[in-house]
C-alpha cells in the first residue's frame, strides 16, 4: 500500500492547478488521472470539451502562483458578444467597459501547461489511474491500472474529479448526505470554422459570436491557430429542430443554411464533423457537504454548472483561491477547520453562480436577439458610466470582480426588477437616452432601504 500526505482525483483543470497550489506548500501532493497522460499521445480533445472563457476570477488564480505570464499567449481576448441574426447582419455588445475583455483559450492546451507545471513542482503524477473504491473512515483508495489494483492510503483526498466524481459517489453511500442533479432538456455538439484559404480568421476575432435563436443556438470562439470552436446547443428531442431530426448530410446542411447560413459559408467540414462528434449531455449538481472525515469536494464535483455564463473553470479556480487562502491562514495540519470553513463559505456563492449559469442559458438563446434587450443593456451601461460604485451590471459583478457570487446575485436582482419598470416604458426604445438616470439610482437606493 503506498501512503501520500495529500490525493487529488481528477488531472483536469481544477486538480492539476490545486496540486500546484498545494506542493508549493510543501505538501506531498499525488494526482490521479484515470485517462493517459494527453501529453504523450495523439489525443485530441475535439468533440467533447468546449472552449474555456478566462475571466477575472480564473486569472487571480493563475497570478497568486506565478503562472498569468505563461497562460496569456495561449488565450485571445475577446471585448464582447457579437451577434448574428438570421440573415448574417451583427451587433457588437461590449461585456464591459475600458477594454474589458473575457479569454478564449483551448481546454486540451491549458490543461497540458498545468499538467506540466504540476510536474515541475515535483508533484506525482499517476495516469491511467481508475478510482473504483474509497474507504472514507480509512482514507483508502482502491485504483484499476490496466489488469492490476492497487491500494493508496492518504491523508487528505480531494475529489477534483468533476461532475462524475468517484469520491462524491462514496459519500453518497454515507448517511445525510444532500445530492441533487438536473440534465437540461439541451445537449451539445463541437464543431470548427477553420481558418481562412490564405490563412486569417473566418471572423472578428476577438468576439464571442453568437447565433441566438430562440431555442437554440450556436456559439463560436476563437482559437490561436485562426479557427474558432463552435459549440451547437439544441435540445435533444421533442422540437422541430432537435438532435434527434438531424441524422444525414442533409438534414445537417438543411438546418445550418436555414438558421445559420453565414456561419455555414465559412464551415466547409461541417457535415462530416457534425456526423462524428459525439452529442454531449449538459448537467447541473449540487451537494452538501462537501466535507466527510479527512476528504473534500471542490469544482465540478461538488457544483457542476451548465456553461452559459462562461464561469465553471472560473468557478473552480476561485475554489482552489479560497482554499490556499485558508491554509495560509491556519497552516497545513488545521484541515478539520479549513475544510469547514471552505464549504461554509463558498456553498452559498457556488449555488448563486449555478443559478445564473442556468438563467443565462435563456438570455444567450433568445433574449439577446430581441432589439429591448440591447436597448436595456445600453441603459445598464450608461447607468454604470454615470454612476460607477452605485450601478454595477450583473454580468460584470460576476465576470470582471472577484465580488462574492451570492453578492452579485443578490444585487442583480434588485437592479433586475428596477430594469423592469424602467423597459416597460412602452415609448422606451424612442427615448432611453433621454432617461432621469438620478431617479433610476434614486429607485435603487429606495429599493436597498426596504
């Protein structure tokens, strides 16, 4: 049996960055990966992952252990939503204001730099590792290698091993133990617009392009190599345009051309890939507690979110944040109190952010082709322009601070209902810029005092 002082299930994104901040701690930190190592092979993450979207909270995490500088080359920023109506007109909508800007940065590539970073901090990597079985009074972990098992008994166990967490499987067999799961009525498919013949980008590259259209939509973002990673969310069934219609070359180019015929200009693969990429579930988890004995839940594996407000990976890099916060705070043997206050205090944030994602689905799909809707995100604007420290718009609360998610929600909903009164104004899309903006945040405040 080989004994560690700290496992981490899951070399994935969150688990490989949590091993860093770990080892730096002078921790013996083990990572378990029940895939190959990707680096060694030709695996392609194509068909299963969608682009990441670095936003703040993600690079406060990558600057507090030196790692911003290397990460910035592999990302492209992207200033806005672009988006495409049905007969290839767009409309630009800045996310922020003074060059704000969210990351497009590949998942497989990423990973890769984390991986080795780990490795070059001396933490210990074991590939090809399935978890089968965890003892949580024990703190033993029974793992499939090829034909042989193998027993590790450890400290600490951390379950970064995302939504299909083994070590959340075992505290599910545990009394009182809160789990829910919801699967949206919406799958997933990764698709690709390569580069130009002459080697540019098919598209403004520095824009998160979007085709809303009302229950559906596609979303394309760019990649280094002048592509962009498109990502098709339909709903699986049950619709007149739905995974389950689609099942030759036709009925692909049928549907692409009727309702995203500019981007089908620009994909001359799309058939042959929408054909052999897989369709992928989207999934929304949450549980409590995270803690049980000596392990501990982080990221997808306790709060698996849908992808529609860009803050998953986000998400789960603030996790390992907060957590290297507290142990610097109380040392690296008081796991008992770190643990309990890590989930005390991060479950509220993580269930306001699993919300939104879910929220925002909508708003992606439908209301962002509605021309009120630009006329209300350019009264937010300017409301946050004239009164900077009394209006703040959710989205960037959420996506360029590190404001507690609870927090932003919790005022994203105030200002959501001021929103309201102000677009049922039936003479508003005429006169938005004539608006007493005093009175809006007067509204406000009124509606804080209550």
């Amino acid at each position: 049996m080989e004994k560690n002082d700290i496992s981490i299930l899951g070399a994935g994104l969150i688990g490989s960055l949590l091993s860093i901040y770990l080892k730096k701690r002078g921790l013996d930190v083990s990572l378990y990966e029940k895939r190959e190592d990707n680096r060694k092979s030709q695996y392609k993450e194509e068909g299963r992952s969608i682009n990441m979207a670095l936003s703040d909270r993600g690079w406060k995490a990558l600057e507090k252990i030196g790692l911003k500088d290397k990460i910035m080359p592999l990302a492209i920023p992207m200033y806005g939503r672009k988006v495409h109506d049905e007969h290839g007109k767009t409309t630009f909508m800045p996310y922020g204001k003074d060059n704000q800007a969210i990351y497009s940065i590949s998942r497989g590539r990423f990973n890769r730099v984390l991986i080795d970073e780990a490795e070059k901090e001396g933490v210990k990597m074991n590939f090809g590792h399935r978890c089968d079985y965890i003892n949580l009074h024990k703190n033993e972990m029974h793992f499939a290698v090829g034909f042989e098992k193998n027993r590790v008994f450890s400290n600490i166990i951390i379950g970064a091993d995302g939504a299909y967490s083994a070590l959340r499987m075992a505290m599910q067999k545990q009394g009182r133990f809160n789990y829910k799961q919801e699967y949206i009525s919406h799958g997933y498919k990764e698709l690709t617009i390569p580069a130009t013949p002459n080697g540019e980008f098919a598209m403004d590259p520095n824009a998160l392009h979007i085709w809303p259209r009302g229950k559906f939509m596609l979303i394309a973002l760019p990649n280094p190599d002048k592509s962009f990673t498109c990502t098709l969310f339909l709903p699986f069934e049950g619709t007149k345009v739905c995974f389950d219609k689609i099942n030759d070359k036709q009925d692909v180019i049928g549907v692409f051309k009727t309702y995203f015929d500019d981007a089908y200009q620009v994909m001359p693969n799309l058939a042959e890939e929408f054909l052999r990429n897989p369709t992928s579930a989207l999934i929304n988890i949450e549980c409590y507690p995270w803690v049980q004995d000596k392990a501990l839940l982080i990221g997808d594996a306790s709060h698996a979110m849908v992808p529609f407000y860009g803050q998953g990976m986000n998400c789960g890099f603030e996790d390992c944040f907060i957590l290297d916060s507290l142990i610097d705070k109380y040392g690296t043997t008081a796991w008992d109190l770190i643990f309990a206050k890590f989930q005390k205090n991060r479950k509220p944030d993580t269930d306001a952010i699993c919300q939104l994602a879910l929220e925002n689905f909508t708003e992606m799909r439908d209301a962002v082709a509605d021309p009120k809707f630009i006329i209300r995100k350019k009264i937010e604007a300017k409301l946050h322009s004239l009164y900077p420290k009394d209006w703040i718009p959710l989205y960037t609360m959420v996506t360029f601070s590190d404001m507690p998610y609870s927090e932003a929600y919790a005022q994203g909903k105030l200002q959501e209902s001021i929103m309201d009164k102000v677009m049922s104004n039936p003479l508003i899309t005429q006169n938005w810029d004539k608006l007493d903006y005093g009175d809006i945040i007067d509204q406000m405040d009124a509606a804080k005092a209550v």
